[in-house]
C-alpha cells in the first residue's frame, strides 16, 4: 500500500501521546493497526488471544484517552483510529515478528465474515493467497468453490 508522508510534528505529538499510554492499550492498539484500522473486539480479541470483556474495557480506556472512536458495524460494534496517521505510527513501530503473528491471528478472525476487500487484503497480507482468491470468486461463472484458485479464475476470464 501507498504509505503516508507524516510531518514531523504530527509524528512526535502522536509519538508522544502513545508513549503515554499503557502497554495493554499498546497492544489493543497495534492489533487495530494491523487489522487496516477498523475492527471489532471479537476480531481484537482473536488477534490478541485475550478475553474480549478486556479487549472491551482497554478500548474504552483508549476511547477516554481519543485515540479511538466506535460505529455500529451491523452486528458488532466496529473500533477505528480517531486519527488515521496515528494507525500509521502504531504500524511502523510495531516489530516485523509481531506484525506478522497478528495477521495471521486477525486473518483467522476475519475467515467466517461475509467477503470485503479488507477481508482479501488481510488475508492476503497474512499470506493466505488462495483463501483471499476464494474470496474473490466470480459471481455467476461455475466456477465450484473448491477449485476456485488463482489458475481457475484465469482460464474462466481467457
């Protein structure tokens, strides 16, 4: 993806700001920031293999605190970033090691949700291709859903 340009002094007042909080609500943080910066506490909680009552009052907390805000997403309660390039400092702070545990634990949460393109994209960053491709089947063409792969969906479209 495109990456931000962020000017120094937004950087350091959000560096600042996240280098006050508590580790706890770091890694509620970093969870949402990996999950493209919107998700739900279950989702969360599947990332961070916590309780979703803690994932729950850690985001009240950071509510409290401004860094993040709630929607109603249909069925659950959707967490977003307030700010969008605070998701931005979150990930580039986050270490490679860990950003790769949390894709592939929030692209096991997103596995039962109906396709989106956050959906593709988390699964394909988490090195899921062929889950993401499933994702992408082409409506109305015949193609049975098991052997909807990448080379499939090619020679349906030559």
């Amino acid at each position: 993806g495109r990456k931000l340009q962020i000017p120094g002094s937004a950087r350091e007042a959000i560096t600042v700001r996240l280098d006050g909080i508590p580790r706890d609500a770091t890694r509620v943080l970093e969870a949402l920031a990996v999950a493209g910066g919107r998700a739900t506490t279950s989702q969360l909680a599947h990332a961070l293999d916590r309780p979703a009552d803690w994932v729950a009052e850690v985001l009240d907390d950071l509510m409290q605190r401004r860094l993040v805000g709630s929607r109603d997403d249909s069925t659950e309660e959707a967490w977003q970033f307030r700010v969008a390039v605070a998701r931005e400092v979150v990930f580039e702070r986050i270490r490679p090691s860990r950003r790769h545990v949390l894709r592939k634990r929030t692209a096991d949460a997103v596995m039962s949700r109906p396709p989106s393109a956050a959906k593709i994209l988390m699964l394909s960053e988490a090195g899921r291709a062929n889950a993401a491709v499933n994702e992408r089947r082409i409506p109305n063409t015949g193609i049975p859903r098991e052997e909807n792969s990448a080379t499939a969906i090619t020679n349906a479209c030559s």
